[in-house]
C-alpha cells in the first residue's frame, strides 16, 4: 500500500482523538476522510502529517515506517506536502516566490522553473508575478496545493480545502481538484465535513465517529449499504421502516414485499429496512396512498416527507413538475435494488445512541 495507517492511538488527557483507526491509500488514489466536528479526522491527518505523536499504531508510506513504537520521522522528513485549511500562504511572496519557498534545495534558476511548471499546470500562469491578496480564494487554493506538489512528495494531505469558499466556487473547484490530482497521478487524503465534497472528490471514504472508524469505502458503498446506523443516517437522507421474515424468504414492510437474501435476519425476524429517497417512487396509480406532511424545493425535484397509514414517515425524491401541495396524498411504491436491514432499536439502544450493523441483501427477484 502506498500510505497505511494501522491502529492509531492518539489521546489528549482523558479524551480519545483516535481509537485504533485503520485504512490504507493505493497510489494515484484519493481519499476521504469525514466525519462531524470533533470526530478525529483533523487529528488523524496531523498524525500522518507528523505534526502529533501517535500513542499506539503506525504510520507507513510505501512500506516505510514514519511513526511507530519508539520511532517519529520528522514532518520534513516524511515525504509529504500539506495544504491548510487556510492555505497559509505568506503574504509578502508572489504566488511564484511561494511556490519556490519550499524548493530551497533546489539552485535558483531550476526553483523558478520548477514553481513555473506547477503554477501552470494549475492553471495560474498568469498570475505568477500576483500577491495572494490579488488572487481569489480558489486562486489562492490552487497556489496552496502548487507549493505543496512541489517537492514532489509521496502524498499530498488537505485539511478542509473548501471551507472558506462560497457554494459556487466550492461546487466548481471539487473538480477541477479531483482532476487535477488525478492528471499528476498523485496519492491524496482530504479532511472534510461536507458529505457532497467527499463523494465529488474520493475514490475512498472513511467516516469517523468519535474517533472510531465507522466504514472505509467507496463513496458507493457508504450511501447505499452502510454498515451502521450512524453511516446510514450521517451519509444522505435516511428512513427506516420495519419488516419481518415470515419464512417465505420475503421481507413483509407496510409499502410491499422486498426479497430477502441468506445473509438477513433469521425468519421470524423483526429488522428495520434502511430507504434512502430515490427508493421511494411517486406513482399515481399505486394502490397506496401517503400523505404529504414537509415538502422542500431543490430545483429539480422535491423532497416529499410522507405520512403512511400507520403513521411512520418515509422521503422520496420526485421530480419537481409533480408539484403537490402539503397535506394532499399521492400514491407510492418502492424501487429498491438491493435492500440493507438493521436491527431494531430497542428502548436502551435508543437512548445510548449507538450503531448496529447492517446487512446488505441481494434486491428482489423479478
């Protein structure tokens, strides 16, 4: 593997930043890790970066050790570049001379050539000769990640790139971001809080919780089968509704039969079936009916909150020109394809707030 962490450990007083935290980069890949405030992922990246000390576990890049057991290579001696929350770039320097700050190695005519190269290549070749306070923030972004590139480091880590920017320029930059990282071939790990950056930006995810990690994988496989209910409800929008097995290798739920797999609940089994919204499908001539108690335009599509006979909500997404009014009912139907279950909660669990495994399950025959 190109970069591993592998059972970190990190503590500050009684407070556990990390918890025996594994995942491992391949190069050329990006990866991705987010969580809410407080969750570890900033401690994670410094961690990596050199800057804190791991109590247990190890830090490998390319099959080397960087920090371990009585051994912490120090951060300039790591191989890796590090673009901050707030770029930290000087102020005093044009984006050329911050560029080539980190070049000191280097003689002087190749420095200048070298923070040339890598300005263009992000697109700033005119603006070589700018202060940062004549760039804009996705400029000043671009310079941040042309210093860090220029050593040529091993892995390039980033700590909250997009949270200065406005959504429109954020939207624009995740792009332009993931391709340029992907045109220099680099191995990248992002810090983020913001679950549409990731899945813009990642070829991996990882999702931390109290500095646990919760699920390391595609962004794919996080929406649509998490493996807890934090993932679940934390990534995209969730409704759980409950079901049983009544032996017939069916899952019975209040909207209909989904078909369950060998790897479910045994029969008999009371579970909850996670639906995201776009398994939820608005069909007029549906035989049951839902009541529509929130609505929320998102352009393209409502989000519809909908009331079922029993009483339980479910989401479904609906495109926008099926403009109901709240109160009214319409008919819906489900268009799963595949089906992920959990336990249910019971009274205890509930209050303690913690995460069950789920089970994904092969979708339903035809």
């Amino acid at each position: 593997m190109w970069l591993e962490l592998r059972d970190a450990v990190r503590r500050f007083g009684d407070r556990g930043a990390l918890d025996g935290v594994s995942f491992a980069l391949e190069e050329g890949q990006i990866g991705c890790l987010l969580g809410p405030s407080g969750c570890g992922k900033t401690t994670a990246l410094r961690c990596i970066a050199g800057f804190e000390t791991l109590d247990v576990g190890q830090v490998l890049s390319r099959g080397r050790v960087l920090a371990g057991p009585g051994l912490h290579v120090a951060p300039h001696e790591r191989g890796i570049g590090l673009v901050f929350q707030d770029h930290a770039l000087f102020p005093h320097l044009t984006a050329r001379g911050n560029v080539e700050f980190g070049l000191q190695r280097l003689a002087r005519g190749e420095r200048r050539n070298r923070a040339g190269e890598l300005l263009e290549l992000v697109g700033l070749a005119d603006c070589m000769d700018a202060y940062p306070a004549e760039l804009s923030g996705g400029q000043q972004q671009r310079v941040a990640l042309a210093r860090a590139l220029a050593p040529r480091p091993s892995t390039v880590l980033l700590d909250e790139p997009f949270a200065s920017l406005d959504v429109a320029l954020r939207e624009r930059l995740v792009g332009e971001l993931r391709a340029l990282l992907k045109s220099l071939g680099a191995t990248a790990l992002v810090v983020t809080h913001d679950q549409q950056d990731a899945f813009a930006l990642a070829d991996r995810v990882g999702l931390l919780r109290a500095g646990r990690l919760e699920q390391w994988g595609t962004p794919y496989d996080l929406y649509h089968r998490p493996l807890t209910r934090f993932a679940a409800e934390f990534v995209g929008q969730a409704s759980f509704l409950p079901a049983c097995c009544e032996g017939s290798g069916l899952l019975q739920t209040e909207l209909g039969p989904l078909r369950e797999g060998h790897e479910t609940t045994a029969c008999g089994g009371a579970v909850d079936v996670l639906l995201r919204p776009d398994d939820v499908v608005h069909d007029d001539d549906a035989p049951l009916r839902a009541r529509i108690v929130e609505r929320v335009f998102r352009g393209a599509e409502f989000l519809y909150t909908l009331e079922l006979p029993s009483g339980r909500r479910v989401l479904s997404l609906v495109p926008s020109h099926h403009d109901h009014r709240i109160g009214e009912h319409i008919g819906l139907r489900l268009a799963t394809d595949h089906v992920v279950t959990f336990p249910p909660l019971g009274p205890v669990t509930a209050a303690a707030g913690t995460s069950a495994p789920g089970t994904a399950v092969p979708p339903p025959g035809p």
